[in-house]
C-alpha cells in the first residue's frame, strides 16, 4: 500500500446525501451573499450549542450556593461553549481565501512572499529503518512547486541510513548523515543552516501527507503576508489498529478543528504541531539557535518543543531583540537579520497529515509526558505575553492554562477525597460533567463527519483524560529536566 492510498484510507468520511442532493446546496450555499452565509452559520451554531447553554443556565442558577465542583463545571462549560462558537462561526481557511487582519496591524508592513514561493521542507530522523520511506514519499510527492526535501539522519545504528541513501539515489532529495547524536532540535537547526528559501516546513518521521498538504499551506501564507507560520491538520494514521487509537484519533480532530481554529480565528495559534509546521523564513530564521540551546530551569531543554519555536514568531515584537543579542555572532543572525514583526499564526484545516498515534498504553503515558513538559516550558515564555496580543488570544491561552493546571487537583478532589469522606455524589457529579463535555466534541466530530461512526469513542478520551492524564503534570513537572529523544508509538 503506497503513502498516497494509506491517507486515503485514514481520511474517509462517508456522507449521508445523495450527490445530487449535496451538489444542490453546495449551489446554493456559494450563491447567497456573504453576510447571509455567515448569519445562517452563526444561528445554527447557537441551535447546536443550545442543550449545553440551558445546563450552564441551570448551573447557574445554583451559585447562590457555590461548591468547588459547580463554580469548575460553569467555568469549563461556559469556555467550552465559547471556543465552539468562535471555532465555528470565525475561522477561515487561510489556504482558501485572505483572514481578516486586525486594525492594529494593518499598518505593520508585513512583506509579501512571490506567487510560487521556493520551499525547503526538512526532516530529523534517528533509528526509525522501519517506517522512514512511507514519510519521505509522502514528502517528495506534495504537488508544491519549487521544494527540496532534507532528511537529517541523527546518527542512527539500526539501518535508518541506508534506507535514506537508497532514497537519494531513487528520488533526489538531500540527506545529511551527522557523526554524532546531537537531538532532534540541533539536527534540524544543521539543515536550516543551509536554507536559503522564502519558506522553511517540517514534519515528523512517523507522518504520511496528503500531496496538496503542504502546497495548501504555503498558499495560505502567499494570501495572506501576515501569517508567520502556519500548522496543518492532523489525524491518527493508525486509528483502526485498536481502541486506544481511535480513541486519540478523534480527540486529534477536535484539538485541530476545534482549538486550533478558536484560536486561527485571532490568528495566534499558540502551537504549529510538528506533523506539518509551515514558517516564512524571515519570521523564524534569527530565532533557529535559540531554539536549539533553549535552557529551561538551569539545565538545557532536550525536547524539539513545537510549542517554543511558535513562540518564538508569535512573541518576537517582544522578545526578539533579547534573543538575538544573546546569539548575536550565530550565522544564523550575521548571514541576515530580519526585523521584528507582529506576525500571526495560523492553522490549515484543508492540509491533512496523519501520524502514528500510540497503540499502547505506556507509550501513549511517555509522549503525554514530554507533551506536558512542553506546555510547562512554554508557560513560561509565551505566558509573558500572550496577555498583550489581545483579549481573545488571551483568553483562550490562559483558559487552557488554567484547565491545564485544575485538571490535577479536581482530580485528587473528586476522585481520591470524596471517596474516602464518603462523598462518591460529588465523585459522580464530576465524572457526568466530564462525560458532558466529551459529548459535545464527540457531537462536533458527527457534524464535521456525517456518517462517520468513530463520533462514540469521544467521550471515552475526556473521561480518560480526567481519570488518567491528569496526574501526569506534576510528575512532569518533578521530572521536566529529563529528556529523550525517542518518538516510540508501539
């Protein structure tokens, strides 16, 4: 099976209209006028989120006598309400059409990129023989004029290299052998090196691209000069191996059609995720070494963090001037300094990327924790910030932070002291929020997919999540120093 037809597969969605039936509102869709469009939308988002805006009234109601579990579940439903309508009612695909710019930005003189912009697409690998070439191919089939693909093999000793000097020969890409394992970040920063591109994109080893994926998102930042970097749309690969996968499989649409768009939709996307991460070159070139030696709590941060680098575009009117005095004679500076801008930061939902999602429950527990030991790190930087960017990134930003942070302690509250106070109603209540709030992103998932059975396993990943993932941020937190570089799914 070749790369093109497994991200076939991963991407069915089988439809509930008949063709004639579908074309025929297609048709009358793109002939009602705009504000039309828009208005219909935002009513039939409100008709869908009504059921949850009658519970939070009822919740409500009873703050006249507020408990710890009630003032949590108004906050967390009211937030989650909130990034439905801004998710549904605001965003734009970039690829397809020009985003509204703020006012305050209008003016900013963000530089355009040439129509068919030159793209360097890289990828760092280490010890991944087995399923390296389905990546690549994937890479070197995108439908986007002018790219050349490097693939960094991190020293690897199980044969990686050999599969990638095969590949040169067939296919004509780059590949860089180090003689040494230097982690993930200081590999792709050896191939940046070398980029002279308008455009810089990555990806990761265990990811398979639809061809027009990445086209998709370089013609999102040539319509639209103010987006600095751009993330991609990504699904399980593996989602019909086991429970376990599909379950991630569907909480990686929601995250991606749902957060990420919330927070396209003010273009401050506070994470371009790995499996497809789209950067102008002048908004991320300068700020490449201080990637690659970032430090965290006195001792360096091994973790290739998506989240830091994102930071790096979106904070740099801020922050940059600092980070480049401390790399000042890196070529990555002298070659070239761009100057500092208010860059925005988007998301493609039209780029699709599927990635192999852990098939068990020890690995699945291993990337949370490197996962959360970035969202910690990054607290740190973007959280000095994200407060001047605006009310709603704001908002969105440290509403996460905050669910984030609640998440362990609601645990311990309700899952550890009312059981053994003899309080298992206030246990319950907590766990029939938790699977309120999965249902209406498993009833987000029917809507984008109608037809699609895998809305039912939704639910599962909140509950799991509260039950389970919660617990792994303070032992994050003990442990952020310690760092791999494995990227292990099985």
């Amino acid at each position: 099976m070749t790369a093109a037809d497994t991200a076939a597969r991963s991407a069915r969605a089988p439809a509930v209209l008949a063709p004639g039936l579908r074309s025929r509102a297609a048709g009358l869709r793109d002939r009602a006028d705009p504000a039309v469009r828009h208005g219909v939308r935002r009513l039939l988002v409100l008709l869908c989120l009504s059921p949850l805006l009658l519970v939070l009234a009822g919740a409500t109601l009873r703050l006249t006598e507020p408990s710890l579990t009630l003032i949590y579940g108004c906050v967390v439903l009211a937030g989650t309400i909130a990034v439905f309508h801004i998710a549904y009612t605001r965003y734009r695909d970039p690829s397809e059409s020009a985003v509204p710019v703020p006012r305050r930005l209008r003016d900013a003189g963000f530089p355009p990129l040439p129509p068919a912009p030159s793209v360097t697409f890289l990828l760092a690998v280490r010890d991944e023989a087995d399923g390296i070439e389905a990546c690549v191919r994937s890479m070197v089939s995108s439908d986007c004029q002018d790219v050349r693909v490097t693939v960094v093999d991190d020293h690897s000793g199980d044969g990686t290299g050999d599969v990638l000097r095969r590949l040169r020969d067939e296919l004509g890409i780059t590949v860089i052998h180090l003689d040494e394992n230097v982690g993930k970040k200081h590999a792709l920063v050896t191939a940046c090196a070398g980029a002279d591109t308008d455009i810089v994109a990555f990806t990761d080893s265990d990811c398979v691209l639809a061809p027009d994926a990445l086209g998709r998102c370089v013609q999102a930042l040539v319509r639209n000069p103010a987006l600095g970097a751009v993330s991609g749309h990504c699904r399980a690969l593996n989602a019909s191996a086991n429970l376990l996968t599909r379950v991630q499989d569907t909480w990686y649409e929601g995250q991606f059609r749902v957060a990420k768009a919330a927070e396209a939709s003010f273009g401050s996307v506070s994470c371009v995720s790995g499996p497809l991460a789209v950067f102008r070159r002048d908004a991320v070139y300068n700020y490449l070494p201080a990637w690659a030696d970032d430090r965290f709590m006195g001792a360096p941060f091994k973790f290739a963090t998506d989240r830091q680098l994102t930071g790096y575009v979106l904070g740099q009117v801020w922050k940059g001037r600092s980070l480049k005095a401390r790399y000042a004679d890196s070529p990555f500076l002298t070659d070239e300094d761009f100057p500092e801008r208010p860059w925005q930061v988007g998301y493609v939902r039209s780029a699709k990327v599927w990635t192999d999602v852990p098939a068990r429950l020890g690995p699945l527990l291993r990337q949370q924790v490197r996962w959360k030991k970035s969202f910690i790190r990054n607290l740190f930087f973007t959280g000095g910030f994200m407060w001047r960017r605006g009310a709603g990134p704001a908002a969105l930003f440290y509403g996460h932070v905050l669910w984030v942070l609640a998440a362990p302690v609601l645990a311990c509250t309700h899952l550890l002291w009312a059981p053994a106070h003899g309080t298992l109603l206030l246990t319950g209540l907590y766990l029939l929020g938790v699977l309120l709030k999965g249902c209406a992103w498993a009833v987000a998932y029917r809507i984008d997919h109608p037809g699609d059975p895998r809305w039912r396993y939704r639910p599962l990943m909140s509950v799991f999540s509260a039950v389970v993932l919660a617990w792994l941020l303070p032992y994050s937190l003990l442990t952020v120093r310690k760092g791999v570089w494995s990227r292990g799914t099985s």
